[in-house]
C-alpha cells in the first residue's frame, strides 16, 4: 500500500508546506468481505457471532483548518488477528 500512496504522500507533503497550521485528523474503520469461508489476509471483524472478515483501517488525513483537504498523510490496513478476537486487552496504569 505504501508503494502505491507513495506519490499522494509527497503530493501531500507540498499541499500541507503551503499552510502555516495543518490539522492531521484520524480515523479507524473496517472494511467488510462477505464469503462464506475464510479468504487468507483477511481477519475477523465484527461480532464472533455474525462471522464478518475483512481488514481493519486506520488513515490520517491532513486539512486546513477552514476544513480543506490536503490529501492523506498516512494509511494502515491489517487484519485483526483471529486468536485475539473478541478478547479485551487491559493496560495497567503503573503506579507511582
């Protein structure tokens, strides 16, 4: 995917230079397969129940702030990984 934003990247990186104040906004979203079997590359999304795969994305993308858009700054794509699925991760806050 990098290889293939590369040039909107640098595109980009001219776009947002113009400004003095550029917002990098973000934003995580699913994308959704249906089949009935699992495809390789793709993950568990959704509910155990309901079976949905697919890929889990996450962009950023930079604006000005009178709201306009200057392109995509970063963007990642990963399946969620099935052994993992449905589990909470808790962090412990270390104390002082």
């Amino acid at each position: 995917m990098d290889a293939l934003l590369r040039s909107h990247y640098q595109a980009t990186t001219g776009r947002c230079r113009r400004y003095e104040v550029v917002l990098a906004v973000q934003d995580t979203t699913s994308l959704s397969y249906s089949a009935r079997v699992a495809i390789a590359g793709l993950g568990p999304i959704g509910t155990r129940r309901d079976g949905a795969q697919g890929l889990i994305v996450h962009d950023t993308m930079a604006f000005t702030p009178a709201s306009t858009r200057l392109g995509l700054i970063d963007v990642q794509a990963w399946p969620r990984d099935r052994d993992d699925h449905g589990l909470r991760r808790l962090t412990s806050v270390p104390s002082s």
